[in-house]
C-alpha cells in the first residue's frame, strides 16, 4: 500500500508542482557522468589532424555551396547570366558555412582606402606592407584590405569510421 501512496503523491506534485516529493527522489537511480563534449584529439600526427580539419571544412562548402562543382566546371561555355545566377547560389551556401561555422572579425579596425598608420613592433602575419617601406615605423599608408581573422571555429567532431577523402557521395536516382 505505501507503494501505491508514493505513485498518487509522485502523479499530484508533478502534476501540480512540476516536481517529485523527494522520499521519490531517493528511488531514482544516480544519473551516469555526462560524456565530454569534446573529446581530445587523439594522439599523433598533427599534420594528419590539419588535412582532415581542411577536408571538412572543403566538404562542407560543396555541400551546402557546391563549391567544388563550381571550381571545377569550365566556365567557357556559359554565359555571364548564367554564371552570375551560379555565383550567387555558390556564395549563398558558402556564406552559410563560414555563418555556421567560423566567427571572423578584421585584423585591423577600418573602412578600405582609408588612410591608416602602423606603429612599430607590429606583426608581419597579420600586417602585410606593400609599396614603400623604406625606413622605419609608423607606417602611413592606405588600408587595401583589413584581412580576416577567425576568433571561434565550431566544427563538428570528427569520427574514425569515415574517409575524408569523400568531399561529397555520388548521387545516384534510382528508376
């Protein structure tokens, strides 16, 4: 009978209060330890790790963009307004990847060909000087392009049981 008065007390305060009575609570058994939300890369080769990070991210632009498609069809043959209706499609899904995928910000701050100035000790990875660069800094000079740099990248997470190397499936309509 005490069975049956703890099921009509669970159906009450659930029903009314949105929560089990807590003698219930001591019945449920402990919950399992999450699994981690990213699991470590494994150990070995980086370079292995690079190239399968850059087959993704080149398998999700033709998914979505059909990028490769694109690159790899003669342009010769078509006229501008077709190219230009295939553009858009191409850069509409590829935008939709680096949206998903990659938050970018400018490396440096700034409208292009706006005047600028580059103090000394700057970074020459993220600074490229062209034209007269004689002497020493700062720098004035004309911003050609402000440059991209990637503050998060959210890629989903890798698994051993598929070749990489498969950018895209075939496609097969079955009759």
């Amino acid at each position: 009978m005490s069975r049956f008065r703890l099921a009509w007390q669970c159906f009450i305060q659930v029903l009314f209060h949105g929560r089990l009575p807590g003698e219930a609570v001591a019945f449920l058994p402990l919950p399992e330890p999450p699994p981690p939300l990213v699991p470590p890369p494994p150990a070995g080769d980086d370079g292995q790790l690079r190239t399968e990070g850059a087959l993704l991210l080149l398998s999700l632009f033709q998914r979505e963009g059909r990028l490769i498609d694109f690159l790899g069809e003669s342009l010769e043959r078509h006229d501008d307004a077709a190219i230009g209706a295939a553009v858009r499609a191409v850069h509409r899904g590829c935008r939709k990847v680096l949206d998903e995928h990659v938050t970018l910000k400018p490396v440096m701050p700034g409208e292009e060909d706006a005047p600028v100035t580059v103090q000394g000790g700057f970074d020459p990875r993220e600074v490229q000087l062209t034209g007269s660069t004689e002497g020493k800094p700062p720098f004035r000079g004309t911003l050609v392009h402000h440059g991209w740099r990637a503050v998060e990248v959210r890629f989903p997470t890798l698994t051993g049981a598929m070749d990489r190397r498969v950018l895209a499936p075939a496609e097969v309509r079955v009759s």
